[in-house]
C-alpha cells in the first residue's frame, strides 16, 4: 500500500467511526508505525479535511448543528459534574476554551457526548496526573455545545445555574 492509499484507508475509518479512533489502532490496521499515522493526519488536514485529535484519538466530526457557547467557573474536582450537566441535558460538549494571559486564546476539543465519554475523558485526565486547562485561569473557562434544538441549551443552562458553576453578569 502506498502512502496515498494509506490516507485513503484513514479517511474511510474515520469517516465510518461512531467513535474516535487511536492513532495506535490505525497504525495496526495499516501495518505501519504510529508516527506514520500521526503525519499522514498531519497531511490530510493539509490538505483540507477536518480531523479532529480527541484524548481518545482521531475523528471527523459530524455536523455541529445548533452551537452556542457557555462560560463556566469552579473547581477542579467539579469538572465531571459539570460536564454530565452537559451531556445528560442532550448537549455535546465540542470544546472548552480558557483565556491565558501569555499564548492568548487556548482551545482544546472534546467532542464529549455521553456520561461513557465523559468518564472516560476524566479517568484519562486521572491516569496521566492531567489537569484541566481551567486551571490555568481561576476556573473561568467556555465550552462549545452542541444541541439538536433550544431546549437542550436551556436545559443545561438552568442546571448549570443551579450548581452556581454558569459565569454570568
């Protein structure tokens, strides 16, 4: 297989995944080394194909639909709480973005849609002694959500409240 196949074959799993796929399994799929996977990715979005790095691997990512953004504040330790606020209200949680006062504007993706996903983003975060970008700025952080209609938003905007973690005026 040559490397445009190669690319190839990456598109077509990851066009066809419901969920992120490791650098790792690819390369075994493709008998090849991770760093080989990791540049034809490099290439591939070069190219102009979103591919999106989660901390659980590569996807393309489906169409946001109806996105807005939330601005939340607490602790560490509250971020597992407040990301099942989002999801259990129908939400997807795309991205979270914090404000440093050196590199500006920092943004990680998530792409977090489930309880499933969002255990297994914060036993990651546990495993590798992570800690949320949060951190970096008092806790005040924004978070891309994605929703299928309105309700879903106002949903998790009043749980949100509730928890006293929704940053408002």
């Amino acid at each position: 297989m040559n490397a445009a196949q190669r690319r190839e074959s990456i598109l077509k799993r990851l066009s066809g995944a419901e969920a992120p796929v490791s650098a790792s399994a690819l390369a075994a799929l493709l008998g090849v080394s991770r760093q080989i996977v990791v540049g034809d990715v490099a290439l591939l979005r070069a190219g102009g194909v979103q591919i999106v790095s989660t901390s659980r691997g590569y996807l393309i990512p489906p169409d946001e639909g109806l996105v807005r953004q939330v601005v939340c504040q607490h602790t560490p330790h509250q971020t597992q709480e407040e990301l099942y606020a989002m999801v259990d209200g129908g939400c997807t949680v795309l991205d979270v973005t914090v404000e440093h006062p050196v590199y500006g504007e920092i943004t990680a993706p998530l792409q977090l849609s489930c309880r499933y996903d969002v255990d297994e983003f914060v036993r990651k975060m546990q495993e590798n002694g992570a800690q949320p970008l949060s951190l970096l700025t008092d806790g005040i952080h924004a978070h891309r959500l994605s929703a299928p209609g309105e309700d879903a938003f106002t949903r998790v905007l009043a749980v949100l409240r509730s928890k006293r973690m929704l940053l408002e005026d």
